[in-house]
C-alpha cells in the first residue's frame, strides 16, 4: 500500500453544512445486488419517509427492506427491543424467507443505545436466519458509505476456508459459474490455462452485474483471476477470505471495509487508483499486475483506444472547469478523470477524506494535474454548501457537480449542473463505461448549448441572497 | 415497532418545514443528522423550486451525541440570522434528535438575544403527531406568536377592512394541488367582490400576520391545514372562519352560500345566487357533464376513494350525489380525524375504511373490484397491478401533483378538472376493455383475484367455457356470483344452466 | 303465420327526415360474429370516416374489415372494377386468409351501378374464397337492416342438405359442438332422447354468443332441438337448410332474411313476437311449441318468475312514459314490453314497417295495451325528428329513446334520454337478460334520481329554436 | 380503389360542416343517403355539444336515385327556413351525391327565391380535397359571399377600428383544443391591447363578416383552416395577417413579434419586448421546465412527431429547440402541403414523413423505438402496442380532445400544458422501465421487434445470459448494436467479449 502523501495538494476543512443523502439510502442499490437478501431499516417515520422519497417509484416493486419503526414505547424502552424485532424478523421470513437479513441501525437506535449488536447473535440462532448488524446511519458523512458499513458486516461473514473440493468452490461462485455457464470440464482446463499462477485475488465494492463482467473479463486479459467479490450476487456465495489473500476496492468509499479485511481477515490490500475513468482502469490493473509481478500486455493500446472513442464527448468539456460542492466520495476519482479530459478543478468538495485508502487516488490526481498542466484544485472536506455557493458565484464554473437540493437554483441561476447522485447509480466503472461518464458530465453542457440562443439564464427576478 | 413499508403522511418535522418554508424571509433550522434535510431535495425536485430551499441542518453528530450541542445551534441560527437576514427563524428537532431532549428552548432563547429575527421553537411532538398535524400546530404557533407581539406592542389593527375580505388560509409549499386552487380561490373571491386580505402561510410575510384580524371571516379550503388558526383567530378577535371546502359544483355553491350569509351578517348586502346558478349551469361544464350521456353511461358504475380527508371526502360526495356513481368505500388515512370524515361520507357510501395501512387498501380494493379507483399515488400502482384505472385525488405528493399547466381541484375551473379526471379514468378502463372485448393487442390474461383455486364446485367443460366468452373483465365477479349461487343451493357441479339460473337470479 | 293485421293500431307516415346510423354499420357486430369472415366496404371516404367515427377503438384491434375505398378514377370508370376489386381482394388474401369475404355494396356502388353481383361469381372461383355481396347501404332505412341484407345473402349459401352422416353434421355445427363437448357417445344418445321428435328448426338473427345459448338451452327445455343458427360462428358452419324446415326469426327487423328463407329455400317461416321480454320470450316460446305440436312445460312459473326478480327496476318505471324517436326497428318489441312493465308509450317512431313480418309482435302490442288499460301508441313511420322534437316539449315524456345526434341535446333541455343504439349492441333477448333491458331503461332515471335535488335541469340559456 | 382501414381527414363535406355549423345561425342542408348525418354525431358526442347541430339531411332515397331529387331539396331548405330563421342555409353533397351530377347550383337559386336566408352550395371537389381543404374553401366562400354582398349595398366599413385590432380567424367545431385555444388567445391580444374585431367561424354571425376589413391585421393561427381568407382580405383589402403559430415559447414570441411589426407599421407605438420577456421567464413556467433538472434529464431522447401541419410541426420545434429533445423524424399527414412542413422542420429533425398511411407511421415508429411518441390517437394505439408512451398532440379528433378542464395549446398556458404532456410522456414511460429494472410488477417480456429471428450470428450462452441482463427496454438496441459491429467485422459468433466490445465501439 502506498502510504506516500501528495503533500502539495492543499486540504481544508469547512464546517459540514452540506446537503447529502443518508446513509440508509444503500439499501436501494444493496437489496438488488444481494439478491437473496432482506434489508430492515430500524428507525424512525424520518428515516421512512426520507426511503419512500428517496427511492421513489422503487417501493411499488415489492421491495426487499422495510421499516421497523420505531414507536414512543421503543423509544422510552417501555417495550423490549428483543420481542419486536423477534416478531419482525419472524414476519420477513414468513413472508420472505431470505438468506440474510441485514439490520440497519440508524441514528436513533444509537442514541437510544438499542444493542444490536448483542441481539442479532440470539435472534439469529432463534430464527435460524444470519443476521448482520450494521450501523449506517446519518453519523457517517456520505451516503455512499451505507455500503461501506454493509460490507464491512459481511466480510466478517465470508467463509474462512474453502470448504470443499476446488471444482466444487468454482461452482460455487456465482461469476466463475457465469463464465463457465454450458463449458465441458475439458475447457475449463484449458480455460483455467489462460490465467497466470497468482495467489487469489478479491474485488470489493457493489457494482451492477454487467459491470462485475466487465472488470472480471479486464483482469483475465492480463491472466489474473477473480476468486470472487464481496458482495455477491447471492448472501450465500459471499466469497472465501483466507489469510494472505489479496484484495482490492473498486470504490473510494470503501476504507471500512478495506480496514477489517486487512485487520480480521489478515488479508493484503492492494492500494490502486480506482478503476474509474480510462486513465484510472487503467492505473488499478497496472497496479494489480505489479502485485503479482505481471507485465501489462495491450494496456497502452486499450487505453488509448478507449480515449479515441470519447473524444466527441471530450471535445465539449476540453477546456472548461468543473466545482465539485461534494457527496458522495466519488469526486477525487471523478476530479482526475476530467482533468485528464482536459478540464480545470477549482474545488473539490467531499464529506469525508481517507487519505490513506485514497492515497494512490490522490497521488494520481496530482500526478495527472501536472501532465495536463493545471493548477491543483482546493479539497475541501465537510464543506459548507453556503460558503461553496458564494465561491461559485464567484468562479462562475462551467458545470458544478451537486447533490439534489441545489441542482434547480442553480440552474435557475443560470449555472450548469449535474447531480453527483447519478454517478453512484450509472456504470461508470472500467474502459467499457468511460463514455457513460461523459455522457452524463456532458449532458447539461449539450442541453444548455441547445438553449443558449434562446437567452434563459436567469430564471429568478432577484438574485436570492444566499 | 411497526414493519413499514410506505405511509400516507410524513413525520411531524416535514409538516412544520412546509409551513416555515412557506413564508417568504423565513429560515429553518434542523437540529439532525445527516441527512435529514432531504426536506430540500423534495421541495427542489418536486416544487421544481427555482430559489435554494431556506432550511439548514445543523447536524447532529458524534460530538453532538456525546456532549450535547453546546454552541452549535445557537451558533447555526445567528449565522443564518447574519447571512440571510431573516424576519423569523424557526428552530425544529427531527424524529431522532427530539429523543436527545435538549434543551432547545433556552438555544431559542439565548440565539434570540443575539439574532435581529425572531426565533421559534416549533411546538410539536415528533411521535405523537404526523405531517398534517404538525403543520397545522406550527401556523398556528407562528400566528400566535406575531399576533401576541403585535399586541404588546399596540399594533393590532382594530377596524376590518372597508370591503368584505378574507384570509385563506392552508395553502402550503409541497401542498397537493395547491398552488393552482389557490389562483383559482383568489379568482373566486374576485368575483364574489371580497378582498383578499391575506394568503398564509405561502408566500406571506411574517409582518403580515398581525392584519388578520381585519379580514371579515376565514376561508379553510383543506381539513388539515388551517383550522387550529381559523378556531384560535375565532376565539382571538371573534372573526367567523368558512370550513367547506370548495370542491365540486355542489360544496363550492354552498361554501359560497356560507360565505353570503357571514358576510351579510357583517352588513354586507350581498347575493350570490345568481353567481352560483350561472357558473353552475353554463360556466364551469361539470355540471352539465354531468347530465350529459357521457356521465349517464357511468351511472351505478362501482368506484373506491382513499386519501387525506379533505380530498377524500370531496370527492366521494361528487361521485356519488353529482355523478351517480357507486362508491363502494371511502376512505381516508387520516385516523386522528376519523369521526369527521365518517361524518361526512357516510351516506353517500356503502362502507367507510379509516387506516394508513396500503397493504390493507390495496385488498379493499382487490376485493371489491371498482371499475375505476381515486387515490394516491399508492392506489395507482394497485391499480395498475390489478389493471383498474385509479385518478390521483390526494397526496402524499409526488412530481406529478405539481404540473406546471393549470390543474386545480377548487373552484369552478376545479369542476371541470375533476370532471375530466373522472371521465377519463373510466373511459381509459372502458377502452382497455373493449380492446379486449374486441381481440385487441392489449388482450391480456385477467388476474382472477380473491378467487379461490381450490373451489369445492366443479365447473362443467362447458361452462367453463361459456365463461370464458364472457370479457374478462366481469369475468371473476360472474364466476363468483354462480359459485355463490349454487353454493346456497347446495349445488356440486356448475353447468351452462346454472350460470344462466344464476343470471336470472342475482343479475351475475 | 300469422296474417291478421292490428287494426286498432294507429299508423301514421312522416317525411323520413330522421337520424339512423348508415346501413354499413352492421359489419361491427357482423365481423366479430362471424369469426372466419373478412368485411369488405365498397364506398367513399365518406363511409369509411363513418365507420371509423362510429366504431371508434375497435379500428385498432386490427379488425377483419376494411374500406375498398372509391377514388375518382374509380367513380369516372377509368379504372376497370373488377381488377381493382381482384387486386385488393388478394391482399386481404394474403394478409387474412378468411373463409369468406362479404362485399358490402354502399350507396356509391348503386349510383356508378357497379355489377357487384356479377363481379362476384368470377372473382371468387379467380381466387378460391366465397364472395358474398350485400348492398347494405343508406337507401335503406334503418342501420339494423344493414345486418338484414347480410343474412338474406348468405341464406342462400347454406348448404342445400345434409352433406354427411348424421352424427357427423352433428359435430359440424358450433352450437351442438359446444353442448355436445367432452360427453360420451352414450351421452349424447341419452341426450338426444331429452329432445322431443320435430322437424328440423334454424334460428335467425346474429346474437353473441352467450344469448345463442341461453335460447338454444331455453328450446330445449321445451324438448326442441335447435339445428342451427343464421348466421354460424364460422362461415364454414352455415346451417343446413332443406326444403320444408322451420325458420324463426329472433329480431324484428330481419323481414328479408325471412322472405328469403321462405320464398328461396323453401323454409317454413314460423310467425312470433320476438324474444324480448319475458312476455316476449314466453310468447316466442309458446309459438314454436304450438307449431310443433307440444304443450309448453313450466313456461309460466319461468316467466312468474323473471318478473319477480325485475320488479325493483320495474317500480322506477311503473306509470311512466316514453317516447321512441325511432331508429333500429326493435321499437315494436321494446315498447310492448315496457307497457307489460307499467309504463306508457305515446309514440313509437320506426323507420320502417314490415306489417306482415311484425305481424305477431303488433298483434302482441295490441293486446298487451288493452291488458295493461293504456292507450294504443301512435306508430310513426318515418319520423320527423324535428317535428318528434316539437312533440316531445308538448308530452314532456319521462324518458325518449333515441339516437346519438340527439340525446345530449334534450338531456340539456331537462329531458332524459336513452340511446336506441345500445340496445342494438346489448344483450337483450331471452328470459335471462330481460333484466339488462330494464338496466339500460332506468339508467337514466336512476341517474337523474341522483341529480334532481340539484336542480341542473336546463342547461341551455335559451331554448334554441329547433 | 384503396384498400383502407383508418384516415387521419375526414371527407370534405365534414369540412364544410364544420364551418358552417361553427356560424351562429347557419343551417347546413346536406344532400346525401340516409345516415351520412354522422356528423350530427360526432358534434353532438365528441364536442359534448348542448344544442341540436344545424344540419338536416335531405334524404337521397331510390326515389331521388330513380327521378332526381326534384323539389325535395328546395322543399327542405324552405322548410328549415320557416322553422329555424337561419341567416344563412348551405347545402352541400357528400362523396356519394356529388356523382349524382344534379344541379344543386340551380336548386339553391330556386330556394333563394323562397327563403328567407340567404342560401349558398358549398363549392367543393368532394374526390380530390380531404375535410382541411374544404373547411378552408368553405370559410373563404362564405366570408367572400358577405363582403361582396354588403360592397353592392354599400355597407362595407371603410374605417379601421380606433385601436389595433385582430380577427381571429379558423377556430372551428370539432377543432383539436379550438376552443380553449381561442380563450388563450383572447387573454393574449387582451395582454397586449389589442381588441378581437372578430373569430371567425366560431360563435360569429354571418352578419358581421363584412366588419372583417376594420381589423388592423388577420392572425391565422392554424395552418389548415383561414389561410385562404386571410389571403383574399390581404389582397382585397391590403389587411396583413401573420401566420405564425403561437405555440411554445419561442414560436409565441416570434408571433408576438410580428403582430408589433405590423401594427406599428399602422402607426401604433408598441414594444412587447418586456411583455414577451416576463412572460417567458417568469409567468410561463415552460422556459424554466426547459432549464431545469427535469428536462436535462430528458436531452438527447429520441422523440418521433406526427400529425397535422400546425401541431407536428410546432411540437417539432419546440421538442428539439427548447427541450433538447432529438426529433429521429417529424411527419404530417397534410400531403397537399407538404413542401411547407418540409420548410418548417427539416433543420429540427433527422427526417421528415409525408404519408397519410397510418401503417407506415406504425412501422416509422417500430423501426426507429423512441422513447416517446407525440402523435394523434391512432399513435397512440401504435404506441400501447409496441410499449411505448404517446402524448397526443394533433387530430383525429376524439373525446379527449375535447376536455372539460383548461388545456390550450397556444399562448403561454399552452406553453405550460405542453410541457405537462412532453415531461409526462416521458416519465411514464420511465417508470414503466424502472418498474421493470426493478422487478417491479409490471414486467413484461419486451417484444424484440425488428431484431430479426433468423439472425446469422450465434450468441454464446454466456452473451445470451449477459444480454438478459440488460433492461427490456434498451436490450433490442444492444443487440441490434452488437451484432451490427459483428458483422462489421466478420464475427461469426458474440461472446460477452464481442458484445462489450461493441459498446466501447459504439457506444451500444
């Protein structure tokens, strides 16, 4: 792990008035990802409704997760906390009968101290149904580290050991079962051939399905081997952990995790740039073939192949300058891939910085800024939205990447945005999803080139004074 | 606890930020965690807001839990205080952050001494009340508040306006519909020559509230917002307050007529029967939709209705006693008002359902099959899952219920609109039906809901497939009604002529 | 068959200016019927607006009709018709393949006298379909006739004999497929012996599918055996029609068919009111069974019986009165069973009058009025509608049945309407659906029940002129 | 002949009914087989109409077919005449009468002599213009009429009214939103001072037509239907007209700006520059829907448009210039006026469809899966078919064209309602998609259409099961993508390899 610190780019900290999603929210996308799982929220009306209005139209699909609400006798303890979510828990699996069910404690079983942790142990070998505990709530500073939470619960619960034959583990895992789907053992052997001998690898992060494929079939490229990614499609094919194997995050906002498989599962952290953009797939495979002492093939001709099918799209921002206000950890991967597309950075806000797990993000974010020659952004971390807006007043960006509660008057203010939010949702992982960015960077600015003639800038009569 | 997956109504804090973000100059302050603010989000997103939502959070975090807030909210509200220059600052806990019992109101309290606005603690409990509620109490709070004020300080006014007038009072941001029935309110009174005197709390001015005392009576166009002002300005300053809503061509001309006789009573000579009858019968065209054909074709046609009570009961009554259409039930989430809403609806439904249950909605409305529902949002999705047409009548809102064309629900443009959804969502359910009818490409295999699998009668092959002639879409009611029908009579085996006995019998 | 002619009843004839629906109409039920058949409407655009407007979104199921529209160089006989007909009757061919294709003769075609009729026979033994012609078209009166046209067309395709062995024309036919299916052979012998011994009967008239049931069902209570229906659910399954069998109509405005059946295939036509009612039904019932020598069983306890289960509808109805403008020529039948149900009828309007088809069901009226004690309706041929209108603010009835051009205008001069048409398009024959009628009857006053407190009553400033 | 199972104009003597039945106190007397009097119908049901419609069948009968139709059409023009009193009676033949080849010209020179009113043949090719043609022929021939008849009595105005002043002229019965069109535009020219000399032919009275030439300008707002008498006027009377739609923001703007031209080249002094501003910006809420979140998230979509001239053509426009939306192509089915649309849209839209065959429109639309449709309502029975939302925007009329509640599509609350329709044409279908995405209960198996079945290539499981994975509703286009690239490159069979490839390569 690098541990070097890119000691020239300049760090704040603000005061933490930003507008951010609670870290509830990842039960949207980490119900769907594990699929035979089930989510319970245990909060309060607050936490509910900020669900059903954050996910939309996502209730009426029967979801996995639900509410436990929390009434005023749970609230002044005049009942037990044991009892309820024992007779919750039976509900969900009557109805339900997942694999897993994954609490979510939220502020308030905090602050009313609710022992969850003591609890899911007994409950658990009750019901005869895994429970992992995890505490993602608004005490966190991003949304995005809800999964960081969740996943950190899990890695705990992967299996120690392969507990079968290896034919058998390969079955069980439900991306090499996807890779293997219809071959004759014969091909698996010649398959297995085409990989180079490395000690095994894990990918962590929850990524769509596609994309798994997508970053699995880049490592294979270069003969590495995917063991297996936390999360899985399935709670019941988490991936094996021993000791000294090697992992790796696919996202920026996954320190917690990284930290309990380096500390309880003794397994070895690769510290990569993220494989976000061209230029960041890039660095991360290179990255993880130096770990295994192999030499790239092809890399240079993908990359620059990739580059050659975005410039339209880079062609529209080259030259232009981007202000991110900060949500949802994603910014420093983001930040260096615009800059690498050619645009300035005045700012990059963002909730939370672990400069450690993004060591190698950082190093390359300032490495990138002196090869395209531009100044350093400002990172602020805890923001202060108020303060930010005044700044962008007065930098007049060409685009500013927002959370969903300034993207409107902004625009209304004539100024370009696109919600941050989008970009925890979209694919933009790997070579395959560079131009999916772009296609969401470049959107306001195409929408707005369309508009231009049309003089609709400023859509308020006085400047508010915010 | 309570497993949920959806309610009707927000938490309290929601309903307090509407009101507070209502005003104009007006700021909030959150005491929460992260994340808690999505208040701003929903205004922004779903109002499409052009100005920054005046909310802040001040957060909540490991600090706060472990050693109180200290300076952090007083700190929060005069910054605010300095920044945006606000006339009122309303300071509000969430759900969460109540249960930390801080002292919040010595943080007003020692804020208000450093603060040019004024500052507010909204009064409300975060586990006993819900959205509707909280927001009613925290106009009320406001209102109280500058009135007290402005009588210690002698400013109330003592005389009423020269010509008749009113507050409306109600109209909120994030308030289903109400931006246009407001417009729609206002034109009304135009017409009836009545100024307005004042609309709060949206767009309203803190300043303004001590002049609500000049108005000549109250208008409370929606149940759950409004009416603690309307009831504490009645006690106050004995100001008469109008609580019909006026939604339908039947309710608006009596709103009108109650307003007629307060305000005569007040020495106005005024005559609105002439008004009434004229946009009744040839201005709003509700009234003859319904007399015309299109309305008759939907006489004794069987339709559900859920929502808040205000809604709710409108619309129920326009069905049943303007429409003749068959209201099997009405309902409404808002139990803590449930009495008057039984009150209301009762004679012009069969049954009367008061939960914030969806789940048990959802199988009212499976069980009774209507042809058309109006609900929320919530119902259209059953409907769509049960293939019945659902209007949307009431919230919780969703970006649809802020249309940017001019849809109110009052009125008399408000008849015509209702008018038009009605229609509309029977005849959408009546053209998926008639594709089916005729071998159209919308044919579909109809869910027969609640109908049994394991039936203890035995259909013949025949009439099993006579019922397969008959359209879907009373498929499962004749199935039903036969199956009823022999079972009374002790019946085994179901053939061709028992369904047509059955026919004969109940008019399957 | 009945000759005497009512001669207490008053007829009188006005100009015909009235509203009906175009004859060409009948092929919106008539497709549907007949399921292997392709409609063929031979005329303007004009007619194909009409059809378009007035079946409104059955155009979109993709129906098995069309226009062959007339273009000028169609009208100017520049085009040769039979290789324009050739050439389109291929492409339903092609993209339908129907066991016949009806050419519904409009207007047009008897203005440009195009030779329908003898462009048939060619074109059909050409391309291998049977090709049926039917000028059903505005010079007749009424639309129902439209469907009148069509059955005396295909009367003369019915096969002449039974083509194959008995039990074999058995299965042929649809309606004793359907009684028959899934029994036994032991079980269809034992059946047949429910029937009792009488020369072979075919019902007339197109009915859906359900009421061909209930009626056939309701014979057989009688012990009479139904042969076959004109027309068949297939055009394949025409009935047989031989010499010296019995016929009976089911609607009152098939007077061509009828004559048809008698005067080319030699049918015996049996002469009854019409299955409208419980009167009605009991009386067509009694008929057939005296023309076959058996005494009827039980009919008057089933009839007792149907009136006792419509008596709430029939209170709302009892003492009041309504006014027929005239459409669709079920008004003979209609109006004696609501004077049966206690109301008063000052007027029936009909487009036309067969007095000899209608002869029974005048007969029936007739009786039934001086039964009930009221006066004798005045019959109107050809109506005046304006001069109805004019007629109808002096009676101010309780209820006019009319067509669509009116009804929206006197229900906003206060007077309640019915559409005629509905009943045309409802099911409305036979014991069982007497309570449909009476449904559609009290509609209204239902309705306007509801709203009479309201006062909505007139809703048109002025009463306009007309 | 033309084998046909819809048409999108109906035959001309619709047209000509429709104008005249539009006057006040206009009879028409059509000379035609029993039941062409469906248009009496279609006003009565469609238009909801309260009062009787004005026309009157004179029957052509085997009794008119054998000898002529003799007195019997001058009997039923007098007639009419001793009963209604009308102003003016127009007779005209349908498609099948016209072929009788009588001569109508000398019957209504008969009747004149009788009747009371004045008496008129609608002077119209029944077999070579569709019902848009004969409306405009027939306003021109009835509006000539009264000019030349009060130029021989000397009655005609020689002055122009005292302020600037408009005739609204081609609002008609039976028109697509006419009438709540022509409320917009009369609160417009009321914004903008200028007074409505007349509409015409809506709710006007044969009588005032020879007023026409005292406006200082003509405004035809549809393309179909007043271009010919706006013409007529400008060359008789040198009165200028402006032609320019005034639907969407910029469309209405442009419109604005030319009524100034022209009126201050009459010597008024008007600026509507700050009208037409606040307007745009901050009255109509339809420039800040383009603005905001809502709509960038609809930039780049791909649209297909379809209908008449006046609506396809202006919904072309403003989908690709103010919403950013990608019109794939634009058609109408005003074939006589093609060159002119062509002109209008071609630099909005990828390709522009001149057809008046419904089934090629159907497969435009397969081929090309927009994710919205805005059409008429056959379109939108081609869209529920193939999955896909339409928002209607042109005639055939039909009921829901005729809405009870406020819906223009011209001035600035028409600007709103259309954004109403695009955004929720849009986001309906989206949610149907995200319903899916989500497994929610609205799956369907998404019919691949187009993608041919007896592909050459072979798709690996693997690619097969990787396919699957992708939503329904971008999964044929995927394919499509992906075995185009193959085949680009002599690839036999697609391994997940191959397929993300392809979406590196094009994007798919």
């Amino acid at each position: 792990m690098t541990l070097a610190q890119p000691e020239a780019l300049n760090f704040e900290c603000e005061t933490g008035n930003y507008h951010t999603f609670c870290p509830i929210s990842c039960v949207a996308w980490l119900y769907q990802k594990i699929e035979d799982s089930f989510f319970l929220v245990i909060g309060t009306k607050t936490c509910g409704y900020f669900l059903q209005n954050a996910m939309g139209v996502m209730i009426f699909a029967e979801p996995r997760y639900a509410m436990a609400e929390l009434e005023e006798g749970d609230i002044s303890a005049q009942l037990n906390d044991y009892e309820e979510l024992k007779r919750l828990c039976e509900q969900i699996k009557r109805d339900r009968n997942p694999s897993v069910i994954v609490w979510i404690g939220t502020c308030t079983t905090e602050i009313i101290k609710m022992d969850l942790e003591g609890l899911a142990p007994k409950l658990e070998s009750e019901i005869g149904i895994p429970i992992v505990v995890a505490r993602a709530n608004g005490l966190d500073y991003a949304f995005t580290q809800g999964e960081d939470t969740v996943l950190a619960a899990m890695a705990a619960r992967c299996p120690n050991e392969a507990p079968v034959a290896e034919t058998e583990k390969n079955e069980r895992n439900a991306i090499q079962k996807l890779l293997h789907f219809g071959k004759k053992k014969e091909e698996l052997a010649q398959e297995e051939s085409e990989y180079v001998n490395h000690p095994p690898l894990v990918l962590f992060g929850s990524l769509p399905d596609p994309v798994v494929t997508q970053l699995t079939l880049e490592l294979k490229k270069q003969g590495i081997k995917v063991s297996g990614w936390l999360p899985a499609k399935r709670y019941t094919e988490l991936p094996v952990l021993e000791e000294g194997y090697y992992v790796v995050g696919v996202n920026p906002f996954l320190s917690r995790t990284a930290t309990t498989l380096m500390r309880r599962r003794k397994c070895k952290l690769i510290g990569a740039p993220f494989p976000i953009g061209p230029d960041g797939t890039r660095a991360w495979v290179e990255k993880i073939c130096s770990v295994f002492g192999i030499t790239p093939k092809g890399l240079d001709e993908r990359e620059a192949q990739i580059w050659a099918n975005l410039e339209d799209y880079v062609q529209l921002i080259r030259g232009k300058s981007a202000f991110f206000m900060g949500d949802n950890l994603l910014e420093i991967s983001l930040a260096r891939f615009l800059i690498r597309c050619g645009m300035t950075v005045p700012e990059i806000g963002i909730p939370y910085m672990d400069k450690r797990y993004q060591a190698a993000e950082l190093a390359m974010l300032e490495k990138t800024c002196q090869e395209m020659g531009v100044a350093l952004p400002k990172i602020v971390e805890k923001p202060d939205n108020y303060n930010q807006v005044q700044r962008i007043y007065e930098l007049k960006p060409d685009l500013v990447i927002t959370g969903m509660a300034h993207a409107n008057p902004l625009e209304a203010r004539g100024i370009n945005t696109k919600w941050s939010v989008e970009f925890t949702f979209a694919q933009i992982h790997g070579f395959t999803n560079a131009r999916d960015i772009l296609e969401l960077v470049t959107r306001p600015l195409r929408r707005n080139n369309n508009l231009k003639d049309l003089g609709w800038d400023k859509l308020v009569k006085e400047e508010a004074k915010i | 606890m309570k497993l949920a997956y959806w309610m009707y109504a927000g938490p309290a804090h929601i309903g307090t930020l509407r009101v507070a973000s209502s005003f104009k100059n007006v700021h909030a302050i959150m005491h929460a965690p992260l994340g808690d603010d999505y208040f701003n989000v929903m205004r922004s997103m779903l109002e499409r807001e052009r100005n920054f939502t005046p909310v802040t959070a001040s957060i909540v975090d490991r600090h706060v839990l472990a050693r109180g807030s200290q300076e952090k909210v007083v700190d929060n509200i005069t910054r605010k205080d300095a920044e945006e220059h606000p006339d009122l600052i309303v300071l509000t806990p969430t759900c969460t952050s109540s249960i930390l019992q801080e002292d919040l109101q010595n943080f007003v309290e020692r804020a208000s001494l450093e603060a040019k606005a004024d500052v507010l603690l909204a009064d409300v409990n975060h586990y006993r009340v819900n959205e509707l509620q909280a927001a009613d109490r925290t106009l009320d709070q406001i209102v109280r508040y500058y009135i007290e004020k402005a009588r210690k300080k002698g400013e109330l006014p003592t005389a009423k306006t020269e010509k008749p007038s009113v507050n409306i009072i109600g109209v909120s941001t994030l308030g289903f519909h109400n931006q246009h029935d407001c417009t729609e309110l206002k034109r009304l009174m135009a017409d009836l020559g009545i100024e307005v005197n004042a609309v709060i709390p949206e767009g309203a001015s803190v300043h303004e509230l001590k002049n609500l005392p000049r108005a000549w009576f109250n208008l409370v166009p929606y149940r759950e917002l409004g009416l603690l002002t309307a009831n504490y300005l009645e006690q106050e300053f004995g100001i008469p307050y109008v609580n019909i809503t006026p939604m339908g061509v039947v309710e608006t001309a009596r709103c009108l007529r109650k307003i007629q006789q307060i305000i005569n009573a007040q020495g106005a000579n005024v005559d609105y029967e002439e008004y009434i009858n004229n946009q009744t019968l040839y201005v709003s065209q509700a009234a003859w939709f319904s007399r015309s054909i299109d309305c008759q074709n939907l006489t004794g046609k069987k339709a559900v209705v859920f929502g808040d009570n205000t809604h709710a009961a409108a619309i129920t009554k326009i069905l049943a006693r303007e429409m003749g259409i068959h209201v099997v039930w009405a309902g409404t989430y808002c139990k803590y008002d449930a009495d008057w809403f039984r009150e209301q609806v009762s004679e012009y439904c069969d049954e009367v359902i008061i939960t914030d249950d969806h789940g048990a909605i959802g199988d009212a409305i499976a069980r009774v099959e209507p042809s058309a529902i109006f609900g929320t949002q919530m119902e259209r999705h059953v409907g769509k899952r049960l293939d019945i047409p659902c209007g949307v009548i009431a919230a919780p809102i969703h970006i649809q219920n802020f249309p940017i064309g001019y849809k109110p629900f009052m009125g008399y443009e408000g008849t015509n609109q209702i008018a038009d959804l009605v229609y509309n969502s029977f005849t959408l359910g009546m053209e998926d039906h008639l594709l089916e009818i005729f071998g159209g490409h919308d044919t579909k295999e109809v869910i027969t809901k609640g109908i049994s699998a394991d039936t203890d009668l035995a259909w013949t092959r025949e009439a099993q497939a006579e019922l397969n002639k008959i359209p879907g879409f009373v498929r499962g009611k004749v199935k039903r009604n036969t199956e009823k029908f022999a079972r009374d009579r002790n019946f085994t085996e179901i053939t061709v002529e028992v369904m047509y006995a059955a026919k004969e019998s109940v008019g399957a």
